[in-house]
C-alpha cells in the first residue's frame, strides 16, 4: 500500500461519518465522502415538515456501548440536549402493560396471566433443550405463554419474517431475561416493575430530533462531503467509482455503507451470489400531529409496543415527549413504524390512513382530536434481517470485498443488526480506521457479542 493511501467513503451516515470523523481527528484530510442525499445522517437523519413538526425516521433511543462515542455526542452536542427516563408500554388485550412485559404479566386478564405463568414455571423445570432459531429461543426464554400472547406476534410484525427462520445469537443484552420469584411477587402484590437497570435514561438533542446529531459531525468536516453525488457503479480490479454526474474517481481504500446487496450489483468483476441471499424488511414512517396538550394517560410515555393486528405499525413514540421542539406549539406528536418486506407487504391503500385509523382503534388519538399533520417517509432498508444463515452469506462476500481493498461496514454494509445502531455504526468507521493506520482490531464487527456486554 501506498504511505498515504487515497481513501474514499460511500455514504455520510454514522458509519460514514465514523470514519471520517477518526481520519480528521488523526489530521488526515485526504478523503473524499461521497452521499447520493442532500443531506447528512442516513437513516439517522430527522426532517422538520411544513407543518412544523420533526420527525426522524423511527423511534432513535441511544443507549451507546463506548466512552469514546460519549465523548464525541458531548464535543457536538455540548448541553443542547435532555436527558429522559426510559418508559416504554405493551399495548396488549385493550390496556397497557409496562416493559419488561414479563415482569407485569399481573396486569394481564386472568387467562392470558395463567398460561404465562404455566410457561414460565415450565421453563424454570425443563432442562434446556439445544435452540436452533430465534423462536426457539424466545419460547426457552420466556415459556411458550409470553411467547404466544406476547413475543411471537410482536417479533412477527416487527420482522415481517419468521421467528423461526431467523439466528438467535444477534440477541445479547437487548432484551431482559426472567426471574419468576420476582414475577410472583409482583403478581401477588399487583406491583409493577419497570426496571431498566443500566439502561435507565437516554440523551435526545433538544433541537432537529436525532440527526442534528449527525448534522453537528458532519459539520466537522463538510468541505470533505459531496453531497447529491450517487455510486453508480465500480470497477474492483482497477479500484474506480462511476458517480452519478459522469465523473470519475479512484481509491487505494474503499469504505462504503451502502447495502451489501446492492453494493455488490454495481460491480461486475466477481461474483458475489451470497449477497443477493441477504434479507432485509421496510421500515414505513407516519407522522401524526395532533392538536392540543398530550393526553395524560401518554404525558410520561416514550414509546409502545404493539403486537396485535388491530394497528399496521409495531411501535409508536411520543415523539414530542423527547424533545417539546419536535412539535408546533399547542401540538404533540405521535410517531408510529410499519414494517414490511417480501413476506408480508404493506395494507392495501393509504398506509398513513390505515396508520390513523389504528392509532385510533388502540386509543391513541382522543376522540375528536383535531389531526394537524400526517407525515410519510418509506425506507426500502430498514431492518438488516439475522436469518439462520446470514453469517454464512457474509463469509461468503464480506473477506472477499475486502482482497480488493473494499470495507463494506455499518447497519447494511455489514448487515448485523446486534452492531447496528448510531453507536455501533458510528464506532465502525472509527475502528476500520484505526485497522487501516494501525491493525487494531475492528471488535465491534468481529466481537459483537463483547462489545455488547458492557462499556468499553
Ligand atoms: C426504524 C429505525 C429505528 C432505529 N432506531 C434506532 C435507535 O433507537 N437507536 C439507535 O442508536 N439507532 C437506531 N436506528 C439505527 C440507525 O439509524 C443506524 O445505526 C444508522 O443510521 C446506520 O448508519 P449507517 O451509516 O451504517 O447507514 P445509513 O444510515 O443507512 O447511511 C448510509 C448512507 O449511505 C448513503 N448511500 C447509500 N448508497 C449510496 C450510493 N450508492 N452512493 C452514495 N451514497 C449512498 C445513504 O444515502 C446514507 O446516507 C434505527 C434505524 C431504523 C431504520
């Protein structure tokens, strides 16, 4: 390799912008990112309507995994951002039931109480059997009541895959495993328990949602971003971009983020049929501005989730509980996600009319409220889906890639949902850098399963 190599970064999301952020603060300026969108952020990015309201693009909760992470957001952010209590809901049998969903099974109705405790008590007995799928894990886990009432449909709708064709290993520490004396206690006492542990509080910007985030690191180095400049195309072996207005560029490191399976259609010097083997859902957005002071029964709640058909979306976020800037004044607002993909499409007709008349069958909306807003935005990549076999098709491309000196990295690049959120994503350039200069380990691609255990 060349002493200063020529590096080039597909894509001004958080992976992106990790890298770029690292190559700066080493004082290399070398580099070019090249972003097909007017703007930086990724899927990390917020848009602030017409209307008035901001919305990102799903509910974004950061919960960061690196002191070094920290301590970019406090660089960017400095204090121009609230510090909220995590509170999230299951809605479940017309009423509210507090996450951890097992650790308030009392407030279920007595049949649906019953079998999640049989299960429970099922699975404290059972010697554990060897799991194969996630479904398999979730009923071990949790017994086969939680899984049924609760667990099941919720990771089948917010998949829109199934559970029992997908890994279980991409879990780790993201969901709360169970303690049934705990659960009889509360039950005996009707106590709710809504203990997050570490993971208790979270920071939101208080201006622009998430991506003025992304917005402020981006503004560290713009002169380096060209914005509205799409990868058409690659030539691995010669190591050039064709980008969207006809130039040309060339590089000795390519660090990109764009999907994995698209990234690999745009070249034709290997082929890479373990890339077209990837599975990913939709994510569908709607917005809804409403009138008036937030009902009480939600003037506490971040966000909810919903497994039963009675509503398209999975989730819904207070969004203007985060941040009283996300909403016009005399407004709050509900933010809801729709999940879809080649398995299960989206309803038939207006998706924010069905989004509507969800929120509210499920007694989101007060009766009468006046709906000031509806706001829409589709992501074909949403969820990079674990299926049984995604570590096999990423052996299969990812190492192959990178003899031509081609990095795919962040939340599609390197399709790991358990390393996919900002910090993850973020911390990917970082550490790919540091591999480049230095050989250090890139943990966060290779050791998911460390990097989630705790702080580093
Ligand atoms: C619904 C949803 C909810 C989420 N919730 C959370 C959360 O609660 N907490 C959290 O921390 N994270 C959350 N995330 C994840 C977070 O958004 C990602 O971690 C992050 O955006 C991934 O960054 P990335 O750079 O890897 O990819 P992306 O954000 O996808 O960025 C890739 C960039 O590459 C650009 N690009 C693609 N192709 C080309 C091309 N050919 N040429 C030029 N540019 C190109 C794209 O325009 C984009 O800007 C959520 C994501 C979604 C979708």
């Amino acid at each position: 390799m060349a002493k200063k190599p020529r590096i080039i970064i597909i894509g001004a999301g958080p992976a992106g912008l990790g890298a770029a952020w690292r190559l700066t603060e080493l004082g290399i300026s070398d580099f070019t990112v090249y972003e097909k969108q007017g703007y930086a952020g990724g899927l990390a990015t917020s848009f602030t309507d017409d209307a008035g309201f901001t919305w990102d693009i799903g509910g974004h909760v950061l919960h960061s995994h690196y002191p070094y992470f920290d301590r970019m957001f406090e660089s960017v952010m400095t204090s121009e951002y609230f510090t909220h209590q995590r509170e999230s809901w299951v809605w479940i049998y017309d009423r509210f039931v507090p996450y951890p969903f097992q650790n308030n099974i009392h407030r279920l109705p007595p049949k649906a109480l019953r079998e999640c405790l049989q299960g429970l008590h099922e699975i404290s007995q059972k010697k554990p059997k060897k799991l194969r799928t996630f479904a398999d894990w979730i009923t071990a886990s949790f017994g086969s009541g939680i899984a049924k009432h609760f667990l099941l449909p919720y990771n089948r709708k917010v998949w829109a895959y199934p559970p029992d064709k997908m890994n279980y290993q991409w879990v780790g520490d993201r969901v709360a495993t169970v303690d049934v004396s705990r659960i009889e206690r509360n039950i005996q006492t009707q106590r709710d328990d809504v203990s997050w542990g570490p993971n208790a509080v979270f920071q939101f910007p208080k201006k622009g949602g998430t991506g003025a985030i992304w917005e402020r690191v981006a503004g560290r180095f713009r002169r380096r971003i060209v914005f509205h400049r799409e990868v058409i195309s690659l030539n691995l072996k010669k190591k050039t971009i064709v980008l969207s207005d006809g130039s040309t560029d060339s590089y000795d490191l390519l660090f990109t983020t764009m999907p994995l399976d698209v990234l690999a259609k745009k070249q034709t010097d290997i082929p890479l049929p373990a890339a077209s083997r990837l599975h990913h859902s939709s994510v569908t957005i709607v917005g809804i501005g409403i009138a008036g002071n937030t009902p009480e029964a939600l003037s506490t709640k971040c966000w909810m989730y919903f497994p039963e058909n009675k509503a398209p979306f999975f989730r819904a976020t207070v969004f203007s509980n985060y941040s009283r800037y996300n909403a016009p004044k005399g407004a709050w607002s509900l933010m809801t996600e729709v999940a879809s993909s080649r398995y299960v499409p989206l309803p038939h007709g207006d998706i924010a009319k069905e989004v509507l008349a969800g929120a509210r069958s499920v007694k989101l909306i007060p009766k009468g409220a006046s709906i000031e807003d509806l706001w829409t935005f589709r992501s074909e990549y949403g969820y990079p889906t674990p299926t049984l076999l995604r570590d096999k098709y990423l052996s299969g491309v990812l190492p192959v890639l990178e003899q031509f000196g081609v990095y795919s990295r962040g939340r599609f690049g390197a399709w790991k949902y358990e390393v996919s959120n900002q910090d993850h994503t973020f911390m990917q350039g970082v550490e790919w850098v540091n591999h480049i200069l230095n050989k250090e380990e890139e943990i966060t691609l290779h050791n998911p399963g460390k990097v989630n255990g705790g702080k580093r």
